[in-house]
C-alpha cells in the first residue's frame, strides 16, 4: 500500500486546515465475544472538531477553500431542517468569516417544536447562519437562484447537499490515506470498510482514495434514503465525476468495492 501517492495527488488542492486529524480508530470491546466474530474498530469522526463534529468537517475543508480561492464570499446549502451537514457547513462559515445561508426543508412526520427551532438549527443560528425554510427540494433551487441574483451571483458558493461532489469528495480521499497511515502504524490490517452513505461523497472519496493508494479493500456503504443498485449508481456517477474533475484514476472494477 502506498498512502504516500494520495498526499502527492492532494497536493495540487487548497484545503482549510480547521479539523482536528486525524481522528483517532479505537477497537470496540464488548460486540462479539473474544474468540469468535471479527475485530472491529470505529474510525472516529465524530470528532473532527468542527461544530461537534462529524464528517461533513473533511469535505468542507476543501469545498471552502475552493469558494475562498475563487473569491466567494456567502456559502448557500441545503438538507432537512436537522441537517448535520447544514449545521457544519455553518460553523465552517464562521470560522472561515464567510456570509452562509442555509435552505432547509422539513422531513415529513418529525415533532413540531424542538424540530424546528432547536438542536442543529439554534447552532445553526449561533453560528451566524441565515435559515430560509424551503417547502421541498424544488423551491430550495429557486429561492436560492432569486437569494443569488440579490446577493450577485459572483458572491455565492453553493455548496451541495452532503457537501458531495468532487471537491468535497477530496476530503475522504485524503481520509483513505490517514486510514491507511493508521493501520500501518498499529500493524493492523482491515479486510473491509464499512460506511454510512448517503450524499455519496464519503464512499466516492474512500474508494477513489484506497484506488490511488493502490489498495483493493473493499468499501461497503449502507444506505437508509434508498435501495442498494440505485446507490451504487449514484455513487458510481460521483466516482465518474471525479475521474473527469479532479483527475482520480479510471478503475473498470470499482463495482467490486461497493
Ligand atoms: C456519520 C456519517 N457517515 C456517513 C454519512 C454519509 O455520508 P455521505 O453523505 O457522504 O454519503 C453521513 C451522512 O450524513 C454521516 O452523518
């Protein structure tokens, strides 16, 4: 395994260096009884030191530095009214003295009060975030295309929902390569990764990674928004995407990995 050829191939991008890396993997004790089922670790990005954390932290750090190279000066993004990836993507705003507006949409059968005006929105909130309630993905496209003619569309960075495109994707790229750093320092070798995946970014960006890497682990994603195939394509389209933008390398065999 070569991590050394993803820090070369990272090096041609700017990245904001506001998380906390690399995040620490911990074994769990107490899943499986000790002399049968796996080892399992967790790779904790929960603690990526950003707005409590999570793993938006590492996509947001190379999504702003490209809206801060390119002279941008209000973040819009958009995910449900709770949106961990909205809430993030705030307190990189903050922290990176950006203007951010997030366009959220409220997700069908969740309670009233504390759905719409606490957790992730009263951080959102006390981070300097402007919150523009959208009734769903559609308006979202709209009133952010009129909120960026006000503002003058050269001011305005979109973000996408997840922080998933190719930019953002650079962030688990470069987290294939701590991972690897990792397993080669604690001489522990992973026979797989497994993930949540949603937005599609965290597994385009560990696949692309361990591919520039040179190493074949396989990254299995599990999905609640929708079934397997449909994921795997849009995880695919993503990896296609990179190849074309970001100039990751062509693999015939990725579906192996998925
Ligand atoms: C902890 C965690 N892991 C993975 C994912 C999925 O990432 P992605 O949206 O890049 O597919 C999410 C999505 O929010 C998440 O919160």
């Amino acid at each position: 395994m070569f991590p050394e050829k993803i820090e070369a191939f990272l090096q041609k991008f700017e990245r904001a260096t506001v998380g906390h890396f690399p995040t620490p993997i911990e074994k769990l004790s107490g899943t499986f009884p000790a002399s049968s089922g796996p080892n399992v670790y967790i790779k904790r990005d929960d603690c990526t030191g950003l707005g409590l954390g999570g793993n938006k932290t590492r996509k947001l750090e190379y999504l702003i530095a490209d809206a801060m190279k390119r002279g941008y000066t209000t973040i819009f993004t958009t995910g449900g009214i709770q949106s961990n990836h909205a809430r993030q993507t705030a307190a990189m705003a903050a922290k990176c003295n950006l203007d951010c507006e997030l366009f959220l949409t409220p997700v069908a059968g969740t309670p009233e009060r504390n759905y719409k005006d606490n957790g992730n929105v009263l951080l959102d909130e006390l981070f300097g975030a402007k919150i523009r309630i959208c009734e769903d993905e559609k308006q979202v496209d709209v009133r952010m295309e009129e909120r960026a003619q006000e503002l003058g569309a050269d001011n305005v960075y979109i973000v996408p929902i997840g922080g998933s495109n190719p930019i953002g994707s650079l962030g688990y790229i470069r987290c294939a390569q701590e991972i690897l750093e990792q397993s080669q320092q604690a001489g522990i070798s992973f026979d797989a990764i497994v993930i949540a995946t949603g937005s599609c970014g965290t597994q385009a960006g560990l696949v692309a990674g361990l591919e520039i890497a040179g190493v074949n682990t396989p990254v299995y994603g599990y999905c609640v928004s929708r079934d397997g195939d449909e994921q795997a394509g849009l995880v695919m389209e993503l990896l296609e995407r990179c190849s074309e933008e970001i100039g990751t390398p062509e693999n015939p065999h990725r579906l192996s990995a998925l």
